[in-house]
C-alpha cells in the first residue's frame, strides 16, 4: 500500500497513526507530496486535489480518499482491531460523533492556517471569527465528553486519534491559541496522548 501525504496535515497524521497502532506501519510505503506547491501530483491520485491518499494493494478498489474512510479500510485489515467499533454497538455513534468532531476542528485549525499565511488584507475577520469559534465551542465539548476518550495507555479509537490529531495541530500551527485553560481534564487527557507511541512516531517535523 502507499500513502500519499504530507508530514504536516493532521489528516494524514491520523492515517499515520491508526497505521502504527494497527501494526501496518511497515506494510505503507509513504510518498511525500504537497498538494498546495507546483506540480504536485496529489490531483492524479485524489480528483480532490488533497492528501491523505491510499493507493491500496487491491487493483480492484484502487485508490481510497479522505482519511475516514482510508482509516475505516486500514481497520479492517486487522483482526480485533479496536478503532472503529462495530456497526451494530452502540459506541459506534458516540465514536463516530467524537471523530467527526475532532475532524471538524482539523478543517477549521487548516483554513486558518491558509488564512494566516494570506496578505492582511486578503484575509476576511468574519471567516477568522467564524471557524476560532468552531474550534472554542468543539474543544468545550470535548472537555464535557473527555470521561468517554480512552485511556492514552489502553486500546483506541478512532475518536481517540481524531481528538489527539487534532489538539496536536492546534499546538503545531496554532501556538498562540489557548485552549488548556478552558479544557483541562481534556489537556490532562492530551499530554497522555502525547506519550503515545503512534503520536511520538508520526510527530509533524518542526517548521
Ligand atoms: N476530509 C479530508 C480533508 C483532507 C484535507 O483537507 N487535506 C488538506 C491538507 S491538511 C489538503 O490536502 N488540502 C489541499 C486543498 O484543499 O487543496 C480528509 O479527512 O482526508
């Protein structure tokens, strides 16, 4: 299998580490490329034009996109794989709410981001009020649902590796966002998480 993907995207960090923590880390091999610089060539691989990609070893399914689904494919792979409960548990709602959550908050942190790198005057204060909010009002209820997260040293889930991609993002490219004052059982849960080997491994590079 080979992941297209680039060091820097939270969305690609959460294939990375559902991949270490499946023991599928050896069977990727990993094609580094940047969706957003000159000549990439993400769009032959994802129509979307975005990472991650997972170019399966099955010629009949190809190529899978986005990282819910190359996350829910990898889980598969791996008998009592623990990441995505099963459709007809409960949990499966629960989980699939928190993941998607923790997803949500990667779309709102990258948009900013892209945003910040933009001239001050091509930026719009309406769309930065709009997606800070988003983050404050997910990290909030993370922080209210951090008591059903798992233990960072027990068995994970997806919502587990979506919450901590996410957190860690925000550390990466927002610095300057505070957000373990207003969540701290969700920080304690955090710097559990960061202890992780899967989070260790698959670690952004420093700017
Ligand atoms: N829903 C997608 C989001 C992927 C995504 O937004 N990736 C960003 C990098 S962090 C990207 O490739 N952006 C390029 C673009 O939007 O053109 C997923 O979960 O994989």
């Amino acid at each position: 299998m080979r992941l297209i993907y680039t060091r820097t995207s939270p969305f690609a960090r959460k294939v990375l580490v559902c991949a270490h923590e499946l023991g599928l880390a050896d069977a990727l091999e990993l094609e580094e490329d940047h969706p957003l610089q000159a000549g990439s060539r993400v769009p032959l691989h994802n129509p979307l034009g975005k990472v991650p990609a997972l170019e399966t070893d099955d010629v009949q399914l190809g190529t899978l996109i986005d990282s819910p689904l190359i996350c829910e494919y990898l889980h598969t792979l791996v008998e009592g794989s623990t990441l995505f409960p099963s459709p007809d548990s409960p949990e499966r709602w629960r989980v699939g709410y928190l993941h998607a959550l923790g997803d949500g908050v990667m779309d709102a942190a990258v948009l900013l981001r892209l945003q910040n790198q933009r001239a001050l005057v091509h930026r719009s204060e309406q769309w930065t009020n709009r997606w800070h909010a988003a983050i404050d009002r997910s990290v909030a209820t993370f922080e209210m649902h951090v008591a059903t997260l798992g233990a960072p040293e027990g068995p994970c889930t997806i919502a587990d590796v979506s919450a901590a991609c996410a957190l860690g993002y925000l550390d990466f490219r927002h610095p300057d966002y505070v957000w373990r004052a207003a969540a701290p059982a969700l920080a304690a849960w955090f710097e559990g998480w960061s202890q992780r080997d899967a989070f260790v491994q698959t670690a952004p590079p420093p700017d």
